[in-house]
C-alpha cells in the first residue's frame, strides 16, 4: 500500500508541476462565546466559497468506485476523519481518510462541538497535498492520532486499490473538540437507482436519524 501511493505521489508532481505553489492546508474554526442555543447553516469561510459553491457534493465514494468516468477531473466535495497519513522523501503527503456524513449545520450549545457529524459514512478515499509548509510537514504525522477532521476539496483522478484518490486544491482541518460522531447518526438518502437523492435547491437529502446520546460539555475531551 505504501509503495502504491507513493507512486501516485510521484505522478501528482509530475502531472502539477506547474501548478500554483503553497499550502492549501488551512486550520479551520467556528465562532466562540456564542450564548444562546443555536442551529445555523454552514458558512464557508471566504477563500473556501468559491470551492464550496463549484464542487460536486453529491459523489460519495462508492459513486467515485461505480462510475470515475464520470467524474473524473471533477472537483469533488467530500468530509473525512484521518485514518493515516503517508509522506514521501519529497515531502509530499497522501491522507486516508474515512468519511463521515455532515448536514451541514453548525450547532451551538453547551458543547464545545459544533459539528455534529453522523458515525456513518460512505467509505474510505485518499486526498493527495502536492505541497505543504515547512511548519506544516511536522504537525500532518500527528493528524490520524489527533482525530483531524478535513472538509476537502479536491480534483478526482482515479481509483487505487479500491479507494478513490483526489488531489487537493483545498483542505480545512478540524480539530477533534470542534466535532463529533458520538451524538448524532444519519445516512445519506438514494433513490431506487442508488442515486443520491437532492432537494429542490440540489442539497443533499439525510434520513434515519437517531440520536445517540445528549450533547454536554467537553465530551470529546
């Protein structure tokens, strides 16, 4: 698996060499001091919108495993826990992640959380960092032990092994006290055709929710 991605490390450079340098690693946060219960839309912050707006949220991915064709170098929206990270002698880093289904609402309370993310998912997928920081190439070995959140961004290239791989244009990480899987589960709803199913404004559709215990104060601490 190893010497896998790291060949498709090695082709990433070579297919973007000349692409725009710098990190598209960013820390991620939500506002503080919030006093009254709240449940809000997300809102993405500025530089992230424009990827937000233009990517296809609707490819899980098992849709990316049964059709790539279609949505190859296609800007992909997908959320996932860090499994393990993989780091080449280039320093250039490939992250498994597992991911995990979010409505999409930022929840306010008692609880540090405000991400209530379902324990469920779709399955695990690789996103590519053809470049990262200095500062930044000590912290990503720490990621799968932090628990790290990302909301990625990335252009779908292929599948690997069963996985699908995309390469970033933007990732935003957060950190374990700003979410959790332990309160809420969902599953993404699909039509008869297995199709993920949209609301009118082309939203992704949840159902099968259950809540799994009362959010409360520092219970991911």
């Amino acid at each position: 698996m190893k010497r896998l991605l790291i060949a498709i490390l090695l082709w990433v450079h070579i297919s973007y060499a000349d692409a725009q340098t710098g990190s598209v690693l960013h820390h991620g946060t939500f506002k503080k001091g919030k006093i009254f219960m709240s449940s809000n839309p997300y809102k993405p912050d500025d530089w992230e919108k424009p990827y937000f707006d233009s990517s296809v949220k609707t490819a899980f991915p098992s849709d990316l495993i049964k059709a790539p064709e279609k949505y190859k170098d296609k800007s992909i929206h997908l959320i996932g826990v860090v499994d393990s990270v993989v780091i080449d002698g280039n320093n250039r880093v490939a992250f498994l992640l597992d991911n995990k289904y979010w409505d999409y609402i930022e929840d306010y309370s008692i609880q540090d959380e405000v991400m209530f993310v379902s324990e469920k998912g779709d399955g695990k997928f690789w996103v590519i960092v053809p470049e990262i920081s200095p500062e930044q190439f000590g912290e990503v070995r720490g990621f799968p032990a932090e628990k790290k959140l990302f909301l990625v961004y990335g252009m779908f290239k292929e599948v690997a092994n069963n996985y699908p791989v995309l390469t970033a244009q933007q990732v935003k990480s957060i950190d374990y006290e700003l979410y959790t899987t332990n309160v809420l589960y969902y599953e993404v709803m699909r039509n008869k055709s297995g199709e993920v199913a949209t609301d009118k404004k082309g939203k992704v559709q949840m159902t099968n929710f259950k809540f799994l215990k009362i959010a409360k104060k520092g219970q991911n601490k």
